[in-house]
C-alpha cells in the first residue's frame, strides 16, 4: 500500500506535533508516523512547559494528538519508519509493518535514545530520583542534597548549575577533573567535589537515599543529575543522507535556522537536531520546522 502526502512527519511527540499542527492548519496533506517511545515516557510529568505545567508527558502528547486528528488534512499511523530513500523526487517512508507511503517533504522528529552510565540501580530511578534537566525538574527536589554524577565534560556546567536547588556535591568518576579556574566556581557556588567512584544507589527505587562508595562510605544524596550520552533513536536521518554535528553528549541531525538538514527537502527538529533538549524547545523548532516545510512547498525549494 502506497499513499501520496505533501509532508510525512517522522516522530510524534512536542517536536512532531508542533511540525503537524502548522501544516494542518496550511490545509496540506499530512502524515504522521510515531512508534509511542518518546524520550521523556519515563517521567511522571512535564515542567516548565508554557501552559502544561505539572502534566504528564503522555498527558500533553494524548491531548495534542487528539487535537491534531480532528483536522482533515491529517494521518496518523502507530508504525516506527524502518526505511527512507528519495524515488523520481520525493521521499518515500516504510513502515515496520511494511506500509509504504511516499511525499514531497519531510520533517525529522526521530529523537534520541539515551544511554545511561552502568551504575547499579539507576535504571530504576531514572525520571523519578535519577534526573537530567534541572529546568524541567530541579524544583520539585529544591532544597535537598543533590549530586551530579560525571559522564562527561558536560557534568561541570551541571555542577555549576545545581546549587540553585540544593547542596550539591560533584562525584567526578574518574572521569573528569576540574581546571584551577573551574574549581574555584565550584568552591564559590559550595559545590563539595568527591573523587571517590560511585559503585551503587541505595534506597526503595525509584527513591533515592544515597550512593555507595568503592571505599565502602555512603554519601547521603536525594537525587542525582547526570548527562547521559545519546544517540539517535532512528536510522532514518542517515538513511536520506543527513549531515550530522557532533553534540556534547552525541551527534544532531546538523540543521539551519529554519531547520532545513543538509538534504534538500528534510528538515528536523526536536532533540534529534539540537543539544539543547527541552519540552518548550523541541515544541518551538517543531512549529518553526513545519512552516518552513510549508513555505518550501510554495517557493520550490
């Protein structure tokens, strides 16, 4: 089976939607295809989201799907895109269950997958007393004892940030160690520095109460942000021949100002096109990713 759109929007979730919703309302024919594996479905709910404060994740998506059904123009199929290739100048997706659909242009909101630090218990905990961002969920353990467990480079910025809601204390992993210029921001913000490995969470998962040592001490910790590296959660990008940027914590579907890839025709949003990952983001460079595939539908290009 084989059915002609004006734009197939790869990824069902804040960026996707947003992308579906400027189309639909531009009267043009649009498919969107999500397999249900949003990033943040391991989070109870969404914050600092304008409007959707306090909402769950699954909640706004449910909400926003609904409202993006009810206009005529629009699909929406549960499928993951398993394949995607340029045929006689359009674009033309299959499905996982091997439906075929082709179109004029698309938008990217494939998303990434993260890969979380091998640590006992952290799985467990992840959403809930293992977190990310401090914007979406530093309030809700405001005044707490914090840590951030290093992955990367990246963790000094989140170590910098976290005092802002809490005492923090930097465990370094091995991995990383601060310059004399960094480890005299992190003395200013009373950021306490442990250089000792962290071999396991202790509590009732998802709680969280405190990490053991390999020394065998226990450090009383209420929540822990960590930067998890990511990859991309689909092989479609790079299928249609997308560029890609290599980000903090892994490679982005490298895009322009109006989201444009390297492709002619494909554009991306969403965490799969920028390091800065966030609800409110993603949702922005989803609205700004359909108009621009509207308009190249218009000008031809």
């Amino acid at each position: 089976m084989r059915s002609q759109f004006d734009v197939i929007v790869v990824g069902g979730s804040f960026a996707g939607l947003s992308a579906a919703m400027q189309l639909a309302r531009a009267r043009r024919r649009v498919l969107v295809v999500d397999g249900r594996k949003p990033r943040n479905r391991f989070a109870a709910h969404s914050h600092g989201f304008f409007g959707q404060d306090g909402k769950s994740p699954a909640e706004i998506i449910g909400e926003a799907t609904a409202q993006l059904a009810q206009y005529p123009t629009v699909d929406i199929v549960t499928a993951e895109a398993e394949t995607a290739r340029q045929l006689d100048g359009r674009f033309v997706i299959t499905l996982t269950d091997r439906r075929m659909f082709d179109a004029d242009r698309i938008v990217l909101a494939t998303g990434v997958r993260d890969e979380l630090p091998s640590l006992p218990g952290l799985d467990e905990r992840w959403g809930a007393s293992v977190l990310h961002c401090p914007y979406c969920h530093g309030y809700e353990v405001a005044d707490k004892k914090l840590g951030v467990l290093a992955t990367n480079a990246l963790s000094i910025h989140q170590a910098l940030l976290i005092p802002d809601w809490g005492p923090t204390t930097w465990f370094t992993q091995g991995i990383v160690e601060a310059t004399r210029e960094e480890a005299l921001l992190l003395e200013a913000r009373k950021v306490r520095i442990e250089r000792t490995p962290v071999v396991e969470m202790l509590g009732n998962a998802p709680d969280t109460t405190g990490l053991r040592l390999s020394d065998g001490r226990v450090v009383a910790i209420d929540a822990v942000f960590v930067s998890p590296r990511t990859h991309m959660a689909s092989t479609v990008a790079e299928q249609l021949g997308c560029e890609f940027d290599e980000g903090p914590t892994g490679p982005t579907i490298r895009a322009n100002e109006f989201k444009q890839t390297s492709v002619r025709g494909v554009f991306a949003a969403g965490d799969a096109a920028t390091a800065w990952t966030n609800a409110t983001f993603a949702s922005a460079a989803g609205v700004t990713a359909g108009v621009a595939a509207h308009r190249s539908l218009i000008s031809g290009l």
